[in-house]
C-alpha cells in the first residue's frame, strides 16, 4: 500500500463494553482543511485518537505522514500536532513562558525555544499579550495559544477536534482565522466538529460521520447539492389559506408542495432558482393569497447533515 495521502484510514474498528465508537471507518485527507463532521456520539474524537496514537483500533489500519499508528507511533507522533477540546496551557503562566516550556518539551534547546515562542506569538498575533498570564485571556486567544503550541515544531498533520466549542462568536472567528493561515501554509488540517456553519466555512472537502462510519463525502457545495436544488418556502398570512397555497404552487412548480402545519409553511422544489420565485409569487397573487412571507432557500449543510443522516437512521 501506498499512503500518498497524509491521512488514510482502511477500515477501522473500535469498541468500548461491546459498543461500537468505530465500524468501518474509512477516510483519506490530503492538504489543506478537511472537515469531520457528526453529531455527539458519531466517532470523531474516537476517530482522531486513532491517528494520535492515543487509541489502539481493535481492527483496521491508520497511516499518518506515512507511518502506520500502531507500527510506528513514535514517527507519528512526530509528524503531528493536536489540539483537543480542552486547554493544553497553564493558565498561571504567561503565553511565551507556555511556549518556551513546550518547546523544551519537544526538545528544542533554551535559545531555539525562545526564539520558536517568539515566532509563534507574531504569527498567531499574541505578541502585546505575551507576558500576560493565560488566565486573562480571552477565548480566542487561548484556542490560539493552543494552536500555537501544537504547530511549534511545524507537523505535516494538526489534529483540531472541536476547537471551537463554547466560544462566542468573536472568538470563533479569531480561530477561523489562524486555521485558514495554518492550511494556506500547506499543513493537512482535520477538523472535527459539530458546527455545520464552521465546517462549511472552513472545510475543502467533508466526510460525515454517523455510528461509527462515514456515510458521505465530498466538497460543501457538493454534500448540498446531493439532497436537491433550490427551495420555495410561501407562508400564507392566513393559515387556513395553507392547505390552497400548496395546491397553487403545485400546479405552478409542477411538482409536489410539502405543508407543514406546525411552522404554517409551504416548501416547493425551485428549478429554474429565481425564476421559479417569480412564478410562485405571480401564481400566489393571481389567487388572491396574502403572504407573511416568501423566500427562495439555497439548500444548507445543515439541510445536507439532516437529510444524510436520517436516511441512515432509516
């Protein structure tokens, strides 16, 4: 076998007390950002532990950097770096002191950890805060002063399992932003998270996650594309008018209306994108159908995520 592809998984398995966290897992990564995505409970972190040496799979292969995990962990581990879901610093210490004394631990010697901490601080934008004891740092800066850390020794793959998790928007975006530096400098980035919107925004290619194994991948836009096109949703200002909306634009689309009684909505398949709303709102005046509302829905990868994973349920 030929691991070309920094990340390549070949079937693997892992239980915990006879449930299953990975059933098959299978996934190949190559540079830049690719995106993991599943609810609670999927495989990610089980899936990420793998690749870190952190969890020997019960079945299956995993190559990093092309080592495989459990023929050498020591390669791999030094091919990588990760960042979990909880802070790595100390929080008495200040943001250089925690990457001086990471670097030592890497075994870098006192003047190349100083001056790597010092390279650091300038690329993820710390340096005014590098004396400040970590405590006082906001979230952003402390996922970071995390990221910082874990590409100190510049790793062909970083391991980011859900590092946005808990921090406001502000914060987000911070790391956001350092990610993308971190994949536009050619390093192999695997996401995981729960958010679809940062998936979305970030991820070049996604491979879903559900029970254990991925159920679909592929580019955002492509994952979307997968579950249909364009979507007329008409809310009547009249709910009785609800049941006599779906039958207009039915006969108007030329294809099936889907009412739902609860949100008092009617949602309709758009082909021709724009056009098709312009039809609907002709086809709905001509009625006499007062609207509350009227858009056009670009299908989501939450629309994608949904419509992926129910059908696996099913």
């Amino acid at each position: 076998m030929d691991p070309t592809p920094p990340l390549i998984a070949r079937g693997l398995r892992k239980r915990y007390r006879g449930t299953a966290a990975l059933d098959g897992f299978d996934l190949e990564a190559g540079p830049g950002i690719h995106g993991l995505l599943g609810a609670n409970g999927a495989g990610k972190s089980t899936a990420v532990n793998v690749f870190t040496t952190l969890t020997l799979p019960d079945a299956g292969e995993a190559w990093v950097a092309g080592h495989e995990v459990r023929a050498d962990p020591r390669a791999v581990r030094r091919a990588i770096g990760l960042v979990g879901q909880a802070h790595a610093v100390d929080e008495v210490l200040g943001g250089r002191q925690n990457l001086v004394m990471f670097a030592r631990l890497f075994g870098l010697g006192a003047r190349a950890a100083k001056e790597r901490a010092d390279e650091q601080l300038e690329r993820f934008d710390l340096t005014e805060a590098a004396g400040r004891a970590v405590s006082g740092y906001s979230g952003g800066m402390r996922r970071r002063l995390d990221i910082a850390v874990a590409l100190l020794l510049d790793p062909a793959v970083l391991f980011l399992d859900e590092p946005t998790t808990g921090l406001d928007p502000r914060a987000r975006n911070e790391v956001w932003r350092a990610v993308r530096e971190v994949a536009d400098r050619g390093t192999t980035v695997l996401l995981t998270t729960q958010y679809l919107d940062e998936a979305d925004q970030l991820a070049a290619r996604i491979s879903v996650m559900d029970a254990g194994r991925v159920i679909a991948e592929g580019t955002p836009a492509e994952l979307k594309s997968a579950i249909g096109g364009d979507r007329i949703r008409a809310t009547p200002r009249d709910p009785e008018q609800l049941t006599r909306s779906a039958a207009v634009l039915e006969e108007a689309m030329g294809t099936p209306a889907i009412e739902d009684l609860e949100a008092g909505t009617v949602t309709v398949s758009a082909r021709a994108g724009l056009a098709s709303l312009a039809s609907a709102l002709r086809a709905l005046d001509t009625a006499r159908i007062d609207l509350a509302d009227l858009e056009l829905r670009r299908p989501t990868l939450d629309d994608a995520f949904l419509a992926l994973t129910d059908t696996e349920t099913a």
